[in-house]
C-alpha cells in the first residue's frame, strides 16, 4: 500500500514532474481537473477514492499572481483552502495515507527582501496567495496529527525547469521579444529551485517529514540569469536601465496609482535580494543542482 502515491494537480508544472519521478518505482494514481485517474475540481467538491494511499503529494493549487478583483482574491481561498479540504475528507473517507507532502510556498513569510530567511521565521504573510498558503500549511499540519501521519511540507521559491510558469516565464518570454532590461545592473539575487530536483527529493523528505525551504543554494541575480538566457537563445545581451531613471519612473508610478506599471515599493522589491536558507534539508541529503548551470545546457 505505502507504493500506492497520489498526485494531485499531475498535469501542472511539477506535478507532471514529480509524476515522471516517480513512476517507475510506484503506483502512481493523478487527479486534476481535466485528466488523471481522478478528474476532480477539488474547490468544489470531495473526490471519491476508491482506493488508499501510502503517499499523497499535494501539489494542485492557484499558483501566484497579483489579484485585480474581489473575485480573484477570493479564488485563492477556495482552491488552496477549501480545495486542501475537500482532498483530506475525501482521504478520511477512503482511508488515511501513511505521508502526506504538501507544496507549498516561502511567499508564506510574506517578505518582498531579505537574505537567508529559515523555517524559523514567522509566517506573516497578508496577501491573499501567502494568507492562503498559510491556512493550508495549519490546516495540514493539524490534520497529519490527528491522523498520526508523517506531514512534510516544501516550501518553494521561483521553480525553474522547461516551459517554466511565472515571473522566469515572463523573462524568457521578454527577451525572446527583446523587451527585457535589467535595473541597476540587474544586482538582486532571488532563491530559485529546479522542479525536477524537488521532485527527486519527495519520496527521501516524505519517510521523514517536516518543514523545508527548497533552494538551488545559489541564488543567483538577475543580471547572470538574463545573460545566460540571452546567450542561449543567440539574443543580444539585455540592456540596463540606470537606478536613478528607473526611480523616477517609480515616482511617476506613486502619482499614477495603481494602474502604473512600476511605482516606489515595486522598484524596491525588484532591486532588493530576497533569498531563502534550506540548511535544514541539506541535513537530509537536499544536494540541489545550479539552476545556472542548468540553463547553460538545457533549453527553456
């Protein structure tokens, strides 16, 4: 039973490499919306297992973006709080697993800076992605010990890998067109991770459990992760965007409001590092890849 594994979100971004992870070594079952042994919306309804698991991997989720309406800040809730829910009580009633991983976020400390931030540090985020994330790490957690399971929970910075989502598919996209430009010299480092070393990693973390940031230990900038992007794809090196412009460009957003592209808060958290300490997972065997290596010999 222990190599029966449930994946939900299978056809997302990890979930699909996790999947490839671990197929050959598991039973693995998938649910998501449209494909999958389960097709299952879990916002809005309990899935029926006809089945129990020894693993579970909790991937499904509504990945990060700046909400514009009450609508879309309230998606949040219900696909990562009520839909984490759903997928517990529809375990319950099939059976709990003997693991359970949960993916989560470091957006859960709610930083916008800073350097080596641990597991350690509150989680205080407020926006409706981190607030979310939150409740679904305690909810979790909770259920895991009433239930006496082993409960992990992998909390993940920018995920890199092939045709990657996000703020790294936003890059590639930009300067395929030629439209990106570093500020500053493009000088602040983000904690990033390669999918594929977080899937590779579950299965040892899972026997384990508990709370792990996931990084490439590397944290490279902005200025090396364009250049290298730039080369791959024979594009010319971006150009960059002096501070002191960049600042009155921000200030011209401040009076604007809102629908400015970039304003004084933006700019500071664009040029500012944010990075993530995984010391923890490393005491495990966490022996992660260079997402900048990676890059160099492998196409986005």
């Amino acid at each position: 039973m222990l190599n029966d594994v449930l994946i939900t979100g299978v056809n997302g971004f990890l979930g699909k490499l996790i999947l490839k992870e671990l197929v050959d070594g598991y039973n693995v079952f998938g649910l998501s919306r449209s494909s999958g042994n389960y097709k299952v919306s879990l916002e809005n309804e309990i899935p029926i297992f006809n089945k129990k698991f020894g693993l579970v991997v909790h991937t499904a989720g509504k990945a990060h973006f700046i909400p514009k309406t009450e609508v879309e800040r309230n998606e949040f809730h219900n696909v990562n709080v009520i839909g984490t829910l759903n997928l517990l009580r529809g375990l319950e009633n099939s059976g709990v697993p003997k693991q359970f991983v949960f993916i989560s976020s470091v957006s859960v400390y709610g930083q916008e800076f800073g350097n080596n931030i641990d597991e350690k540090f509150p989680v205080v985020a407020k926006d409706p992605y981190g607030s979310s994330k939150i409740e679904a790490e305690e909810i979790v957690i909770k259920w895991c010990s009433i239930h006496n399971i082993v409960c992990t929970i992998l909390r993940l910075p920018l995920l890199v890998g092939e045709n990657p989502p996000g703020n790294l598919g936003a890059m590639l996209k930009a300067i395929d067109k030629g439209f990106y430009f570093n500020i500053a010299g493009g000088k602040a480092r983000k904690s990033m991770v390669l999918a594929e070393d977080v899937a590779a990693f579950i299965p040892k973390v899972a026997a384990v459990g508990g709370t792990y940031n996931l990084t490439d230990g590397v944290h490279p900038d902005f200025n090396e992760l364009s250049t290298i992007i730039s080369e791959r794809k024979n594009k010319k090196t971006p150009f960059n965007l002096p501070l002191s412009i960049a600042k009155l460009m921000g200030y011209v957003g401040d009076l604007l409001g809102n629908k400015a592209p970039i304003n004084s808060m933006k700019l500071k958290k664009i040029t500012s590092d944010l990075t993530f300490d995984d010391s923890k997972a490393r005491e495990l065997g966490w022996d992660p890849q260079s997402v900048l290596d990676y890059l160099k010999y492998n196409n986005l």
